[in-house]
C-alpha cells in the first residue's frame, strides 16, 4: 500500500510515518507545510528512505493534491492546526486547514478513487464529561474553536462517505504524548520548565482530567483502522488512563528532578474542559490495545526531551 500521510511533519504525522517505515512494508508520501509546528527534523532518519518521498505543501493546494493522489492508494490526514490557546485567540488558520484542508483532501481522494481515507481527529469534539466515558455514538459538543473545526472536518468527513460512497474512516484520540510533540504542549514544555528550574503555569486549580495515550500506541491503532476498520465508522482511541493535570504536572516535576515549589497556578483558560474519556472497545474488537503505561511512556518522553 502506498500511504499520503498529511502533515507529517507534525508530531503525530511524523511518528506514524516513522512506524509505517519501520514496522511495515507500505510506501509513504508526507506531505507538510512546515509551519511552526512542523519540521523535516522529525522525519530525519527516515527522510532518505527508499520507501519514503517528502513534499512541502499545503493541503490547501488543491493542485498540488491531485498530482500527490495519482501515485498513492489511501490517505491518513493529520495534517491539523491543533493548539487550543492559538484558536482561542485566532480561529482564522483553524478554519483554513482543518475545514478547507480536509474538504480539499476529500475532492481529491473522490477524484482519484482512494481506496482509504483516515481522517484524524479528537476526543474534544464531544466536549466535556463528568462521569463515565464518550462512546462513538455520543453527540458533539465541541467548546473552542480548535475542536469545533475539528468536529466539522469528521462531519465533513462522514458526509462524503454517507453521499459519495468515499471509504473514510475516523478516528478520535485521547491527549497524545511523546518524542518529537512540539515545546508549546503540556509534556514537553513542562519537562523542558521544570529541568530549567522554571515555573509551571497550571490552568485553574489542576483538577481537569485527561485521557493520557503514548504517541506510538496512536500510531498502531492508526494503522490498525487503516488496514482493518470498516468504512462510514468512527474509532475512538485511548489508554483509559486518566490523570488530573496537576497529578501530571506532579510526576513531571519527579521525572525533571524538579520541586512542587515549581508549580504557580494561573487564571483559567476559556471554556476549558473539565474531563475527557474515551470508550475504546470498539477499536479494541479490531485487536488493538495499549502498550505503554504513562510511567514509562513519561520516561520515555522525558528522556528525550531532557537529552
């Protein structure tokens, strides 16, 4: 199979494209636009790959798409503008990429008879939850601009399976983390803090929940979807590990030898989600389940960025 991966360049765009490389036998184009968020840094042990072909561009390129879709088979579309604070103050490339990128991707792929098209999304389009977990069923209520434009990228999504027939196939994850995740996330850049003997800003009081999924595990329930799931279906994907930001804040500070004097908790950010949790059976029937603990997971992580 040969597999345009979008926005691989990213941090989870490029991790998968390094586990297709390495753990399996598809060829790979990335595409990326190398915006902050995005550097060929990340892809560089793979980048001269004889199964591995780099192109910088938009998704937006309507032209540049159609000629990247003559030679490959299925789409994996990570390709997002994903930080919530930078929505919060400018939904503009929010809309462009996430919405128009993905109708863009969607034309083409009908054009060229795509055998598969994994769209790439988020638990926070169903928003917040109190108790128990979000099923796939379960209505969208996204609270920020990033996670509505990624709610109306699955909508979109879906749509074109439902009126074209088109194969998609999306899935939601859980707050990812791992290698190569850009500095401004939560992980890295409180890793990055807390060895620098700097302050960790923590939103509210630290008591919102997250669903905690290490990066490679995403990357193998990806792949996962894109070989096995059925087309018109969502796939949520999570660890069932869930941790307080301040529980995460906390075993950062022990990973980075740092001190709980550290912590200085700030106002809260706007419509800021309360819990998020994902019910996973449905990917989990496909033979898929987690491998990594957050414990070692943040080892790993920490080890990295801390190198």
């Amino acid at each position: 199979m040969h597999v345009l991966v979008t926005g691989g360049a990213g941090f989870i765009g490029s991790n998968f494209v390094h586990y297709l490389i390495n753990q399996t036998d598809h060829s790979v184009t990335t595409v990326d636009a190398l915006t902050y968020a995005g550097s060929k840094d990340n892809l560089s042990s793979v980048l001269d790959h004889d199964r591995h072909q780099f192109v910088e561009g938009d998704i937006c390129n309507q032209a540049l798409i159609g000629e990247l879709l003559d030679d490959v088979d299925s789409v994996v579309n990570f390709a997002a503008e994903s930080h919530v604070d930078r929505s919060i103050d400018d939904a503009e490339p929010f809309v462009a990429t996430n919405v128009e990128g993905t109708r863009v991707l969607l034309d083409g792929a009908l054009d060229h008879d795509i055998e598969r098209f994994v769209q790439i999304s988020t638990d926070e389009v169903y928003g917040t939850i109190e108790t128990g977990s979000f099923s796939e069923d379960d209505p969208l209520s996204p609270r920020n601009p990033y996670s509505a434009t990624k709610a109306s990228a699955d909508l979109l999504a879906l749509s074109y399976y439902t009126t074209h027939g088109l194969p998609v196939v999306v899935t939601r994850s859980s707050n990812n983390y791992g290698p190569r995740q850009h500095r401004e996330k939560l992980i890295p850049k409180f890793l990055t803090r807390a060895a620098a003997g700097e302050t960790l800003p923590v939103y509210g009081d630290g008591s919102n929940v997250r669903e905690w999924l290490y990066v490679e595990d995403n990357c193998r329930a990806v792949e996962t979807v894109l070989d096995e799931g059925n087309a018109g279906e969502v796939y949520n994907i999570g660890s069932s590990e869930e941790l307080t930001n301040l529980e995460v804040t906390e075993k950062i500070l022990t990973a980075a030898n740092g001190d709980e004097s550290q912590i200085e908790f700030v106002e809260d950010r706007p419509g800021h989600d309360q819990r998020y949790s994902l019910d996973t059976s449905k990917v989990r029937s496909l033979g898929w389940e987690p491998k990594w603990s957050f414990k070692d997971g943040l080892q790993e992580t920490a080890e990295y960025y801390l190198a």
